[in-house]
C-alpha cells in the first residue's frame, strides 16, 4: 500500500480536500480510493466534526481535569502557587 497523498480540489468542489490511497488488490490491480471532505462554505470546517459548542465544553472540562490534576501533582512535589499557577496556564494556552 501506498503512502497517504493530499490533492485540493477545485474552488466549486464538494469538499475541502481529497485524502488518495493506493491499494494493490490480490490480482496485482492498483487501484486508487479518494476521499472527498464535505466542508461548509461560510466556515471551512468539516461538515462531519462534531459541533463545535460541543468541542468548547469538551475543551472546557480537559482543563478543568488539568487543573485538578496539576493541583494533585503540584502538592505531591510540594511545588509554589508560582509554580502551579504557570503550570495551568501552559495548559489552558494548549487547548486554545
């Protein structure tokens, strides 16, 4: 099998991209599979993501997690308010 290629489409296309695998079938036939990425005009986001409030929220409760974890390592290693406060600010700026 091939490695992954990416080819855009045309500008009036059904999608945003066409993900292209090689495959070789048992009677030494390659053939060519093409994925099309339906994308919404207004935002070029996939059609097929989830919504996006719903990411927010899941993005919201990882940094809460995050924060009660950093708290439980931060009293573990016996780190300062210093210490934790940028270690939660690393990773609020990840998940931005």
């Amino acid at each position: 099998m091939a490695d992954d290629g990416f080819v855009q489409v045309a500008a009036d296309g059904a999608g945003k991209k066409v993900a292209t695998r090689e495959f070789t079938r048992d009677s030494g036939d390659v053939v060519e599979a093409q994925q099309v990425i339906p994308t919404d005009p207004d935002t070029g986001r996939p059609l097929t993501a989830p919504p996006w409030e719903a990411l927010l929220g899941l993005q919201r409760a990882m940094v809460a997690e995050l924060r009660v974890l950093t708290a439980l390592l931060a009293d573990e290693f016996r780190a300062s308010d210093r210490e934790l406060e940028q270690l939660r600010s690393y990773h609020e700026d990840q998940l931005q």
